[in-house]
C-alpha cells in the first residue's frame, strides 16, 4: 500500500503519495493512549503582525491543544482532550 510513497520521519512516520496528494500517517502501538500536544501554526502571513497562531483558537477551539490517539476495535480516533472540564 505505500512502497512507492515518500517516507517523512518524524515523532509520527508520514507516508506521502504526491501523484495523489495523500498522506498516511503511522502510529506505533506504544503510541496509542499517550497524550501529545498539537500547535498549529502558518508557513506564511496572513496579515497579523504578532501571534496570529493564538488568534486562531479564538471561538474555534484551535491554536494549541493536547490529543490522544485511541484505538477501538478496528478503528482509530483522534480524540481532542477536554482540559476546561473540572
């Protein structure tokens, strides 16, 4: 299924297909259940001058956030950890 594909290594192994423009992600099984922290960020401007990367959490629930990867039977789920939840 990906011996053709571009091999991107990294704390997770993507695995890149540029004629189809699809990417897989690997996840080891220690990996699963382990909580990881996501920061999405720009590669290029999009007008603010400061941290435009907060900006973005505002009301949408983005920004920065902790993630854990949980496997169900067959299926795996990216699982947005609720930290506001006392």
């Amino acid at each position: 299924m990906i011996k053709d594909f571009d091999k991107i290594e990294g704390l997770f192994e993507l695995y890149r297909d540029p004629e189809e423009n699809k990417v897989f992600l690997a996840i080891r099984p220690d990996q699963f259940d382990q909580i990881y922290l996501c920061s999405i960020t720009r590669t290029q401007g999009d007008g603010y001058f400061f941290d435009s990367a907060s900006l973005v959490s505002i009301g949408r629930g983005w920004g920065t956030f902790p993630f854990v990867f949980q496997r169900v039977g067959k299926k795996v789920f990216f699982a947005h950890k609720n930290v506001y939840y006392r």
